[in-house]
C-alpha cells in the first residue's frame, strides 16, 4: 500500500494528463485560431506543472526535483510568450478574431494616426 504521497502523486499525474489531453481535444474541436491557441497554451501549462509536482513527490530525489522546476519555468516563461507572438502573427497576416470585438485594430488606428500627426 502506498503512503499519502504516492497518492497524490498519481492523482497529480492522472490530473495532468488529463489537461494536456483536454488541450489537445481543444485544439482539434475549436473552429477559431485564436481559441485554439488558447487551448494549446493555458490547459497544457497547468498539466505540464502538475506532471512535475507528480513525479517530484513519486521519485523524492533533489535532481529530479530541480529538474522538474526547471522544466516548469521554462514552460511558464516560453509558452506565452510564443503563444503572444504566434497570435500576434496570425492576426497580422491572416484575419482578425471571430469574437466581434477587435480592440488591436482600435489601438493600431490610434497609433497609425499619432505617427502621422508627427
């Protein structure tokens, strides 16, 4: 029988999993770009953290437990990152957002008319 730790490791393990599949069923049933990268980017970041929470607590050992860290930093600063970059190319060179409201397009305006008053 397992100790407490070993249970919440699994159940980490189980939940992580769980996004990172729920992310992928999110990517491949969204119809917009934007959502998708919204699922590829928000679900998988929580599951990627709790695989590592997981796994630290099931090995218990200090270089896998750095290591996990060290994956879980990295993904928390690239992710976003990349997903604002991607998005932010996609919207410039393919379509706006379906959701209505296009604020970047507002802000673009203003910003295009400021430059030439200069």
């Amino acid at each position: 029988m397992g100790s407490v730790a070993d249970v919440i490791a699994g159940a980490l393990l189980v939940f992580g999993a769980a996004l990172i599949l729920l992310a992928g069923v999110g990517v491949w049933r969204f119809d917009d770009i934007y959502a998708r990268m919204h699922a590829a980017a928000k679900a998988p970041t929580l599951g990627i953290l709790a695989i590592a929470l997981g796994v630290s607590l099931s090995v218990r050992s200090v270089v896998v437990t750095v290591t996990a860290l060290l994956v879980v930093v990295l993904q928390l600063v690239t992710g976003p990152v990349g997903t604002h970059l991607l998005g932010r190319a996609v919207y410039r060179r393919l379509r706006p957002p379906l959701t209505g409201v296009d604020e970047l397009a507002r802000d673009e305006e203003a910003r295009d008319e400021e430059a030439r008053d200069r």
